[in-house]
C-alpha cells in the first residue's frame, strides 16, 4: 500500500513538473530546428547528427525555460487567476491548482536555462564567435520575456518570432555548417512571421486580464481589429518570403509546397478579422492557425530535402 501511495505522489509530482513545461506546445520547437536542418542540407549537402541532437535538446531547453518562467512570473504577478483559460491562451493552469509548485517552476526553468547555455557554450567552442551574436540574443529574450519584452508592444510582437525564427533556424544553420547562408536567413522569415503571429493571436483572450499586470502588447496598445490586420499583413509576408526565396533562387523550387497551407490561411484570416472582438467564435480559427504555424515550415523544410 505504501509503495502504491508513493508511486501516486511520484506521477504526480511528475505532472506538475511537466505542467509548467507545457510540452504539448513544444512541438513548435522541431519544427523550427527541422527547418534549419534542411536548410543545412540543402547548402552544404551533409550535417553530423549528433550536433544536430545537441541543436535540439538545446532549442527545447531554451522552449522550456520561458515557458516555465512565464508559468512562474505569471503566477506571482496574480495573472493566472485572471486569466479565461483557453485552448492555446492562459498559461497550463498548474501553479493555480498547486502554488507549492512555483517554486518548482522556477527551478525547471532556471535548469532549462543552463542546459541551453551549455549548449550555446559547446558550439561557441566548436564553430566559433560566429554564433555568439545569436546565442545571446537568444539567453536574452528567454531571460526577459515574461518581465520585461511584453511591456514593451513591438518586441513583444516580434521577440516569439525572432526566437523560433532567425535564433533556432539560423543558429542550427551555422551549428550544422560553420556559416550563415541567404537560405537559412530567408527560411527563418517564415517562422518569424508565423510564430509572432501565433503569440499575437494568443494574446486576443488575454488582453484584460493582460492589462491589471502592466503588459503593454497590440492587442492592448491598438486594439483587436488593428491586430487583426497586423495579423494578416504577416500572414501575407511569411508566404511573400517564400515566394521571394524561390525567385532570388536563395530556396528551393520544391519549397513552394509551402504555399499549400494558404488553402486554411485565408479562411483563417477572414475568421480572426471577423471574431476579433469574440474569443468563443475565434478559437476554432486559433487552431487553425497552429496548423498554419507547424505545417508551413515543416512544407518548405521537406522542399529543401526534395531540392
């Protein structure tokens, strides 16, 4: 009987480590190293994959520790209990139903922390000063995210995509190859457009509960419909990039694949322009945009494969 107590307290102890993590968001992660991986392939025709399996723990510990600091810095600030929770809005619901746990959340993220920097350490050493341009930004927008950049409305708006963009597929361009390329750079616009536009969507639920804390991001600053149309202006310019890749010849013809996914984008478009002001009717166009997010990259990546 003990031994099925302690089993009990063990798994859910577990839960509430993950929970902070919010592992089923993680999947944003290996899409944005996947994409940087083709691209390598594509320009250098050969990676060592065992710096590519160091690329990915150290993208995911870096997705992890500002998810957990955004758990925790949420949770003191009083946030979390004045948030309606959604599918893809207000945090994992964790440290409410457990505050003891904060504590927790915080040390998760602080070790995700370090996990990252020993990464960024290890391929400093490898390939050089090349990449510490990136590998600071990067420890600097998961370090300030929560408590500094969402005061702040156009690096909010930009710090998500800059993150899973030009850091995560750049930085596994140069971490595979030794050097940047006009491919990687244009592929990481996509998911630069795409992931800022996902936080920016994700935000529309959250804007009054976003305002009693000090957050300072455009669904806030200029409203739900002006950032409806920011919305789809970075729609239009994550597809205009691959369009514009192909014709510079920097990506791949088979990279227009990538464009498939405007089939769900413009319904989605006219769905967020439309239920701004209405979280119950704009949450199916929510999830629609996280296929939009996910898919698009994983599209272009397999172009670079196809060549």
């Amino acid at each position: 009987m003990d031994e099925v107590i302690g089993n009990y307290h063990t798994m859910s102890r577990i839960k509430y480590l993950l929970g902070p993590m919010r592992i089923r968001f993680l999947a944003l992660t290996p899409t944005s190293v996947f994409l940087g991986f083709a691209g390598a392939i594509w320009t250098s025709g050969r990676v060592d994959f065992w710096y590519l399996f160091l690329v990915l723990i150290g993208a995911l510990s870096a997705h992890v520790s500002v998810n957990a600091f955004n758990e925790y810095y949420d949770f003191k600030s009083g946030l979390d209990l004045r948030t309606r929770m959604t599918p893809f809005s207000g945090g994992s619901g964790t440290l409410p139903q457990r505050p003891q746990e904060a504590r927790l959340a915080l040390v998760t993220g602080l070790t995700a922390f370090c996990v990252t920097s020993l990464v960024g350490v290890f391929f400093l050493c490898v390939r050089g000063l090349l990449l510490l341009p990136l590998a600071v930004i990067g420890l600097v927008v998961v370090f300030t995210y929560t408590t500094w950049l969402t005061r702040r409305p156009l690096l909010c708006l930009i710090a998500p995509g800059l993150g899973f963009g030009q850091l995560m597929v750049m930085g596994t361009g140069v971490a595979l190859t030794g050097g940047y390329s006009w491919a990687t750079f244009i592929a990481s616009l996509i998911p630069f457009f795409l992931v800022s536009n996902l936080l920016l969507l994700n935000q529309f639920p959250d804007v009054d509960a976003d305002q009693t804390v000090g957050r300072r991001h455009f669904p806030i600053t200029v409203g739900k419909r002006n950032s409806a149309l920011i919305y789809g202006t970075f729609l239009f310019s994550a597809y205009a990039c691959i369009a514009a890749g192909v014709w510079c010849t920097c990506l791949p013809r088979m990279s227009l694949i990538g464009l498939i996914s405007v089939i769900i984008a413009a319904p989605t478009f006219v769905g967020v322009v439309r239920y701004a002001e209405d979280t119950e009717r704009l949450i199916p166009y929510m999830s629609m945009n996280v296929i939009i997010v996910l898919g698009t990259p994983v599209l272009v990546g397999i172009g670079f494969l196809l060549g």
